[in-house]
C-alpha cells in the first residue's frame, strides 16, 4: 500500500514538472520585451539564490564539496554551466522571436539524440528500433533542410546542448539540485556583472528603463525566474526516485507537447506542409522509441 502510494506521488510529481516545463514559453513570452540576456542573468541569479537556500535548509553543502573536490566531475560542471547557459538563452530568445514551434521540435529531438549519444560515447548497443527510430528523426531534420533550404538550428542547438548536458551529468554522478546549484553559483559572478551591466550601461533595472516608473510586473517575473527554474528540477527528482525509468521515458514527451499546442494555438505560430512533414518523421521515430522500450519491458517480465 505504501509502495503504490509512493508511486502515485511520484507520477505526481513528474507530471507536475513535465507540465511546468512545457508551460515555460508562456512565461518567457510574457517577457519578450526585455533583452534575453538580461533575462538569462537574472534567471542564474535567482536561481542561485533559490538553490543555496534549499541546500542550507538540507544541510547538503558536502555534496557541492565532494562534486569540486574531484578534477573529473569539477570539469564536467563547468561544461555543464555552459551547456545549460547556452540551452537557456536560445530557447529564452527562440520563444521571444516567436519560434516557439521550432523550440519544441529540439525537445522532440531531445531523447532519439540520448540514443546516438549513448552508443557513441558510452557504447550503448543499439536495438533495430532504436536504429530506425534515430534514422526517421535523421529524415525529418534533412527534409526541413531540404524544405527551408537551411537548418533548423534552434530545434539542434537545444536538443544538442540538453543532450550532452544530460550525458555530463551521468558523468558528474550529481542529483538535480546539487548539480544546479554547482552549475548556478560557477555562473552567478558572470550573472551579477550582466544584472549590473544592464542597469548601469544599458540604463535596464529589471527590464525597465530607468527614469521610468518600475513595472513591477517585470521584477517579479524577473525574480520569479529562480523558482520556475529550480521547481520543476525538484519535482523531477522526487519523481524520477520514486517511478520506473520507463513510465519516466513516457511522460518525458509531455513538455515538448505543450510547447507544440501552446505555439499553435496561444502564440497562433504557422504550421506549414513542411513543418508537418518534419513533426510526422519525429513522431515516427519516437513510437519506435517507445515500443522498443515497451518491448524491452515485457522481455524483462519474461525473463527477469
């Protein structure tokens, strides 16, 4: 009874953090007439300030010191805070330019890349369908660059960027808020000198020009950044210890999802011929993804 009621607070808390980070372009929309950067600076901020409370709170310090204190994972943090600061500021810039579809084809993407990742760096073999599924989303992203006659760079850079992200941290060995907080407090000088850049230089304190009256919808979406960025990371790992990888695997799709919808029809972004064309290929390759997995499962249940 336990057990079940575990679960169900884990699929809970996956949910809850899959839906926050499908509902982020909402947020980030609402401030598209403040620069991305100082978006991006405010967000480490807060975000620092948020993780170093909780760390205090749980009385966690030694796991920071125990993650700096070896080259190996200090090195992989540092690549870390430049992968997620790059990950952070295009799809802030993506959502404010109206690329809201395109950020969503990146975390498509996203999972069908961990698959080539891993059997390219931590030799994982990969299974026909795996082979297939990697294969369609290899289609979909050649047919846009037939169809635009370029890149569809921001779908690459964030699913690049989130998948070597996600493949330090298994090296790092570092659960969601230790890792943030390492990565927040290494990028937080460099957070500050932006936050005192745009008031100072730029004339910007908290997306306001200053002489103007403060919009104080802006300081609090501003400060509201460290929160929504450190809950949804808390909410996953409450879920991810308590839910098999597998029901993880699913629900992973959620955010992307929302972010597809909301682009259409809040943000009312054109789907075109060859946007469709290029989602269908994804998609294919992620029912390949999830029925190799579903077959992979009921192996396991067979033959344990």
């Amino acid at each position: 009874m336990t057990n079940t009621h575990d679960k169900h607070i884990g699929f809970l808390a996956a949910v809850l953090a899959y839906t926050l980070w499908g509902m982020l372009p909402i947020y980030w929309h609402s401030m598209a007439a403040i620069s991305p950067l100082e978006i991006l600076s405010h967000r480490i901020l807060w975000s620092a300030l948020v993780t170093i409370i909780a760390m205090t709170i749980l009385g966690r310090w030694g796991d920071i010191r125990l993650l700096l204190k070896n080259r190996r994972t200090s090195m992989a943090a540092m690549a870390c805070t430049i992968l997620i600061s790059i990950n952070w500021l295009v799809f802030i810039w993506a959502i404010s330019v109206g690329r809201t579809l395109e950020s969503s084809l990146g975390y498509f993407i996203n999972p069908l890349l961990n698959v080539l990742i891993g059997a390219l760096f931590l030799h994982e073999r990969l299974s026909r369908l795996q082979i297939a599924a990697v294969v369609c989303a290899a289609i979909g992203v050649f047919y846009a660059v037939i169809g635009a006659g370029q890149l569809p760079w921001i779908a690459l850079v964030l699913a690049a960027s989130f998948s070597m992200y996600g493949y330090l941290r298994k090296i790092m060995m570092a659960d969601s808020l230790t890792g943030l907080t390492a990565e927040t407090c290494l990028l937080a000088p460099l957070a500050l000198f932006g936050v005192v850049w745009f008031w100072g230089i730029k004339g910007s304190a908290f997306g306001t020009p200053i002489g103007t009256t403060p919009h104080l919808l802006n300081i609090a979406l501003l400060i509201g950044a460290g929160p929504v960025t450190a809950a949804p990371l808390l909410l996953f790992a409450a879920g991810a210890r308590r839910l098999p990888f597998s029901t993880i695997g699913f629900l992973q799709y959620l955010a992307p999802s929302l972010m597809f919808v909301i682009s259409i029809v809040l943000f009312h972004e054109p789907l075109t011929l060859q946007s469709t064309i290029t989602f269908l290929c994804i998609w294919a390759g992620i029912a390949l993804y999830i029925l190799d997995g579903l077959f992979k499962q009921r192996v396991a249940v067979i033959n344990p």
